[in-house]
C-alpha cells in the first residue's frame, strides 16, 4: 500500500505510550478530523491542487461542472492555460463568478453577480456549470444562465497544453485567463469536465501536485 488512507485516527498508543498529535516532528497533508462531514475537498486557502500533469486541451469545446462552498468574496476555481495566450479560468471575485475564455484573438468574459439578497459567499453549497462551444461561453449558477457576446467570432479554440489547476496555482505558472492570485478556501466536489459527450470524473486524491488541499475532508461547517 503507496496511498494514505482518507480517515480519522486518535488516541494512538505505543508500549503503553500515548503519541502526542499535537507537536509532531513533521506533519504532511494532515489535516483536522471534524465533529461533521460532509463530501467534498477542503482548500485552506494557501495552495491548490494540480491534476493532468501532461496537460489538459480544451480546443474548441468543454463544459465544466463543481459544487463550492465558501465564505470568502475572493479565490481561483480553476485554470487551464497555455504558454501563449489561450486560456479559460473561473474565479470569485468580490462575490462574483467569473468565466473567462482566450482562444487566441482576446479575453471574454460571462460574469455572474448575485441579485439582491442573494450571496454566493454564505458558506452553502452553490452548483456551477461553465460551457465553452467555438466561440461562446456561458455560465450557470444554481440554474441561473448568463451569456456573453465574442467579437471573436472567427477564433475558436483554446489550445491550452497546461495542467489543471484548481483552487489556486503555483506563483511561477503564467494563467492567462485569471485576474485573481487568491487561492480559494472552502470545500468543491464533484468536478468534471466534458468534452464531446465523454465526461471525466476528476478526484482530487489522485492530483499530482497538492498544496493545502484535503481530499475527502471536508468540515461540516467552516471553522
């Protein structure tokens, strides 16, 4: 067995010994155990995670789907880029959702801003659909659509050739297609990304790069 397991562990003794868990030696992807917990993936705001380490091609089209949950008005969903400058990315900015797509001629961007009472930032659940056929894009917030019109009508496709970064991403990658540096702190679950009908299922236990990520972890409420 290579692989952690994802639980809880307490109250260890060796030769009658109690370990202390509260000043370890050293400590690496451990987190807190939680009085509730609910499915998902707990970001604690100080890294992300990183999957497809040879790289995610979005081209001409992709819909992505995750469920979030946070109480900050700031923080990368995810990004996808290339060395050039096609790139799509999702972030929380000042409480708004923001879907941005570059497929080579320029930057366009489907915004959603919550009406009235409504706050993306309560720490509830909140269900997230980003769609990108050729040269349009939506956005679908808790079944909410907003559409944006492209002037790029004759650029098509994202030829991105980077991993997958989600929640945040390291300082010296370049993402062309984020505004934000905040790395994101709450719980996502459920991320999966479509591409001509095959929808691909991505667990965060199985990235190849975490930083401040917890698979299978998330605390029933923020603490």
């Amino acid at each position: 067995v290579t692989h952690s397991i994802p639980a809880c562990i307490g109250n260890m003794t060796i030769n009658s010994k109690q370990l202390d868990n509260e000043s370890p030696v050293s400590i690496f992807a451990v987190n807190k155990c939680y009085v509730t917990v609910q499915d998902g993936t707990f970001f604690d705001g100080s890294g992300f995670a990183a999957l497809v380490r040879e790289g995610y091609k979005v081209r001409s089209d992709v819909n992505i789907t995750l469920e979030f949950r946070t109480t900050a008005m700031h923080g990368v969903l995810l990004g996808i880029s290339s060395a050039k400058v096609d790139a799509i990315g999702l972030e929380i900015v000042h409480g708004k959702v923001l879907f941005h797509v570059n497929n080579g001629a320029g930057r366009i961007t489907a915004t959603y801003e919550p009406r009235g009472t409504n706050n993306l930032c309560d720490g509830k659940w909140h269900k997230l659909q980003a769609n990108k056929s050729k040269h349009r894009i939506s956005l679908i917030i808790d079944g909410n659509l907003v559409q944006t019109d492209n002037p790029y009508i004759q650029s098509t496709s994202a030829d991105t050739n980077n991993p997958i970064y989600v929640g945040g991403y390291p300082a010296d990658v370049k993402q062309n297609c984020l505004t934000s540096k905040s790395s994101f702190r709450g719980c996502l679950r459920n991320l999966v990304l479509t591409k001509s009908q095959h929808a691909e299922f991505f667990d965060f236990s199985k990235a190849f790069d975490l930083r401040g990520v917890f698979p299978h972890s998330c605390p029933g409420v923020e603490h």
